[in-house]
C-alpha cells in the first residue's frame, strides 16, 4: 500500500477507533466512508453499510432516499406512503482493494456482483448489509411512480491504492456493464468509475477538512450592527457563481451536506412552486427577474470575508433557500451571465444564534416538528452537560450542529451526533434497540415526545453515549469480539441493567440521576467495573440461538436476554 494512503487510513482507523479490525476490513472502511460520506445525508454506521467476509463481491452498499441511509423495508415502505412523489433514489456500491492494481477478474467480480442484487427474482446472499440494502432496493422498484425520473440512479466505485491508467480491457469491460445496466432499464442515471490512491485521498480528506468557498459578488451592502452577528451582507451574484462555487462539490456532485441544517428537504422539481422557479430561470422574459422575483437564500458561516469584489466563507450552511438553491443546480447548464440570485450571508460563531437563525428562517410555511428536534431547549442543554466534562478522560462531545468538530483535532468515535445520541438513550433507557438498530423512523415517530420532553435529565445522553464510546473501545482493545459491534444497541440495554438494574426510572425523575451515576461511576474507570459488564452482555447475546432482524420479535428476544441478568 503506498504510504500516503496508509498514513491517511492508519489516521481513520484511529479516529473511528477501529484497531481490532484487520487491514483488509480497516481499508473496506476507509473506502465506504470516503465514497458515501459525501452522498449520505447526516452520520450513519459504517456497520449498516460495509459487508463482512460473506459478501459476493461487493465491500460495500447503500440505498438512499432522498439522500438518507435506509437499511429496512419498514422505514422505507412509510417513506413512500406520503403523498410526495418525487423522492430521489440512489443504490451506491463500492469494492476496494489494498492493492495497487487494477485487476479485471476482480472488477468482473464486483459487476456479477451488481447484476445479481439488482436483477435477481430471488436474491440470496450470505451479508446482512446486502439483504438489507436489497429489501430497501425492491421497496423502491415498487414505488417507481414516486421516484424522480420514474427510477432510481445507480453509483458504483472500483478503489485501489494504485493510479488508474485506463487500459483497454478495464475500459471495455466497463462500457459492457454500463450497456448491460442500461439493457436492464432499471436505473435512470448510471455513475460507474475507478478511482485510484489519488481520488481516494481527496475523497477522505473532504471528510474532515471542511468547505472553503470564494464567490465574486455583483453587489453587495453590508447590514449595521447586530446583537450576535459578527457581520452580515445582503449580496447580488452571478446564480452560475453561486453554483459553482457553493453548491458542488470537487467531484461534480451536489454538496448535500451544505443543507443539514435546513430542515425543509429539497420538495422535488414537480413541486408547484419549484416548477415555478424553473420556469422563471427558463423564460427569456422573466430570468433576469429573478433576484427581485425569488426571495433569496441565506448562508452561515462561522467565517465570512469580503475582499474587494470577491466573497470568502467557510464551513457554511444554507438555512433558508434549500428549493431555490437545488432549483438552480438543476437548471445549472441553462444559466448565463444575466441570471443574478439574492443571498444573506450571515457570520456567527453563537451557536445560540444558529438555531434561532435556522427555526426563523424556516417558519414561513408548514414544516413538520419533528424536523425541528435538533433546536429543542433540551438539545442546548444536552451540549452543555457534556461540556462540564472538559479535561476529564470520560470527555464527549455532543455535536449540535452538524459537522460542529470538523477540523478541530476531535476523534470521531468521542463524537456523537443528535441522532446518535438518540439511538443510545432508545436502547439502553427504553429499550428499544430493534428501533435503533434498523427502524430510525419508528423510533422517532414512537419516542421523540419522551426522549425530547423540556424535563428530560441531560445526564441519560451523556450516560448512554458514554457506554458506547466505552463499547467501541473495548472491541478496539480485543476485549470484546469485534463481530459484537453489530449488537451494539442490545448490549446498552444490557450493560445498563447490569450495573444499575433492570428497573429504570422515568426519564425526568430524580431517581435517573442516581442510576445513571452508577454507570457513568463504573465506566470512567478502567478494569474489571468496565470490562466485565460488556462481557457478561456479550456471553448473554451469544446464548440466544436468533437474533432475528424482525422488529417485533426483536423485542422479545431482548425481554429474553434480560431474564438471563442475575
């Protein structure tokens, strides 16, 4: 492996605390982090996305709607019973080799691979990750009259360490699987591509190295003094501009990250007023109209300079202008030089200010109130609790904003993300680990209302968070199987009853106080206090004789496994 790609991977597996894994394993990924961090909406588990030995040729899958992991048939059967009907669908697979070769039996491998997933009647494989993704691939081809285009894309990446060359035989054999991918008519788009030591490195360094964008400005008028804004410009510019510098990324995709905060998804182009805008950037009338037709979009950034004409900002987010700014990527090759787009960009360090910046701004029409859980009073809370445990080894930290930690030196398995830190107090306070573990859709229909409630102790996060973190690092260690990684959420439930009992307090009591310090007391020590309740959960998961991915059944099994704690 050439040392560059080795250090970068070496630095991967230490931040996502992967050592006990094996090169091979370590490098598949590294791969399905680097090619699908940039797709996925949000943080997702690269256990739910990554096969293991029993694959057929394929290191990794994902299915996505609307740019978000789905890993179950439930979720993703809910999702297509609403009345949108213009959801995107994207079936990405990834294979990645340590070597530094590009080899056609292996690349023939990875096609056969592809081709039995998507046109196989009766689909058996031996992967979890592969069942899964292909229960969630059928929910779609069923639903094709609500997927954009009437059919889903397919992205499939061939990694090694090496520098691809283009020979003759790789290229031809990739231009007969296109050919026979589009002989198959399933997919409206297909992205199929080699990528070498090069490509992976750019991929892998976007992960973590955050945006920096320069846009020159057609105007520009700087606001007066705001309480917790540093600056803050009303601003003109070329909507090209404003596309090709803000919106894609170095690949030539859409940078789908820039909208995390902004709690409205794209709604689609068949989306009546969408479709309005579309036909304003189309009519030689009404385009050069835009910027006083369109209400503009708003931008955040902790970092915001103007120079000269030009405008530089960093680590930005869209809060506000979601539909117009996707409106315009659609319509990217029909905009010229006259088409001008309004923006606010807005700079501000407060995370305070933040929210109420992304609650206002998304306030003028109808957005269910779920998507607004990340702004509770309760999740500022939740940041501070973890925050009084600075300069301690037990110390966390709770991500409130998305990418909040990027480039500030912060290993990725000390990080949790809201939705993360919902998964764990779903499993180890309610649980509920069948939800966690495949159903995160239920689980926020059923739970959010007692997990979010304003009296919820911020110590049952923190608690919970802090057993996985402890998990991780035992299956690190050697100290725990690493094939345990897949029972996470059932080991939570576990490892909380035994240290604290089975009977758990209501989630705003008094009483939750004191068995949470019960854990947090046996966790942030080291030795036997940790590692023994972990291995008592792990020998209770390994004598039950199934595991069944059913959710019902799930949680009969779990009340099984907790009758097994003495």
């Amino acid at each position: 492996m050439h040392r560059i790609t080795k250090a970068h991977l070496e630095s991967f597996v230490v931040s996502y605390g992967l050592e006990q894994h094996g090169e091979s394993t370590q490098f598949e990924m590294f791969v399905n982090n680097a090619v699908m961090l940039s797709k996925i909406s949000g943080d997702f588990d690269l256990d739910n996305v990554t096969t293991g030995e029993s694959d057929d040729g394929t290191d990794g899958v994902a299915v996505l709607i609307d740019e978000e992991l789905f890993i179950s048939g439930e979720d993703a059967t809910s999702i297509f019973k609403k009345d949108r009907k213009n959801h995107d669908v994207e079936v990405v697979f990834v294979q990645a080799k340590r070597s530094e070769s590009f080899d056609l039996g292996d690349f023939l491998k990875f096609k056969e691979s592809i081709l039995r997933f998507v046109n196989s009647d009766n689909y058996q494989v031996n992967d979890d990750v592969q069942l899964n993704a292909h229960a969630v691939f059928d929910i779609a081809i069923s639903n094709v009259p609500k997927i954009r285009g009437g059919k889903p894309i397919l992205t499939a990446r061939f990694v090694t360490t090496g520098i691809y060359r283009a020979p003759d035989a790789l290229e031809t054999a990739k231009a007969d699987f296109i050919k026979q991918l589009k002989e198959l008519g399933y997919f409206s788009n297909i992205d199929v591509e080699f990528l070498g030591r090069d490509e992976l490195t750019t991929l892998w360094v976007s992960t973590y190295s955050g945006v920096t964008a320069e846009l020159p400005m057609f105007s520009n008028a700087p606001l007066p003094p705001i309480k917790g804004i540093d600056e803050a410009y009303l601003v003109i510019v070329k909507a090209k501009d404003f596309v090709n510098n803000l919106l894609v990324s170095a690949d030539g995709n859409l940078r789908s990250h820039v909208f995390e905060e902004n709690v409205r998804a794209f709604l689609g182009i068949d989306n009546p007023v969408n479709k309005s805008i579309s036909e304003t950037l189309n009519s030689p009338d009404f385009a050069t109209r835009f910027p006083v037709l369109n209400n503009g979009i708003t931008v955040v950034s902790p970092d915001v300079r103007v120079q000269g004409s030009n405008l530089h900002i960093e680590n930005f987010q869209i809060v506000n202008g979601c539909q117009t700014s996707n409106m315009l990527y659609e319509n990217r090759d029909k905009l010229d030089d006259s088409i001008m787009v309004g923006l606010k960009i807005v700079e501000t360090k407060n995370e305070d200010v933040f929210s109420d910046l992304v609650r206002a701004s998304n306030s003028q029409t109808k957005v269910e109130e779920t998507q607004f859980l990340s702004l509770r009073p309760i999740v500022k809370r939740i940041e501070a609790y973890f925050n009084t445990y600075e300069g301690k080894d037990g110390r966390l930290y709770f991500e409130r904003r998305d990418r909040q930690y990027v480039g500030r030196d912060v290993p990725v398995v000390r990080t949790f993300t809201l939705n993360i830190a919902v998964k764990c107090v779903a499993s180890m306070f309610l649980k509920r680990p069948d939800l966690a573990y495949r159903y995160p859709k239920t689980m926020y229909e059923l739970l959010s209302k007692e997990i979010f409630s304003d009296d919820t102790k911020e110590v049952v996060f923190y608690t919970s968070c802090l057993s996985l973190y402890r998990l991780h690092l035992l299956v690190a260690s050697a100290d725990i199987p690493q094939n345990m990684r897949k029972y996470k959420w059932h080991i939570l439930v576990l490892v909380g009853a035994i240290v604290a009992g089975k009977e758990i307090p209501k989630l705003n009591s008094k009483s939750i106080e004191l068995y949470c310090q019960k854990i947090i007391d046996a966790f942030s020590k080291s030795g036997n206090s940790v590692v023994d309740p972990f291995r008592q959960a792990v020998e209770i998961i390994a004598s039950i004789d199934d595991i069944t991915d059913d959710r019902l059944k799930r949680q009969l099994v779990m009340e099984e496994m907790l009758k097994k704690i003495t």
